[in-house]
C-alpha cells in the first residue's frame, strides 16, 4: 500500500513538472 502511494506521488509530481515546463 505504501508503495503504491509513493508511485502515484510520483506519477503527480512528473505530471505537475512536465505542465511547468
């Protein structure tokens, strides 16, 4: 579950970057 969490913080946090960029 804890994983699971992190990938998708992860998935966010590039999705987020590529927008700024």
């Amino acid at each position: 579950m804890f994983f699971r969490h992190q990938l998708a913080l992860l998935c966010v946090h590039m999705t987020s970057f590529a927008k700024l960029d």
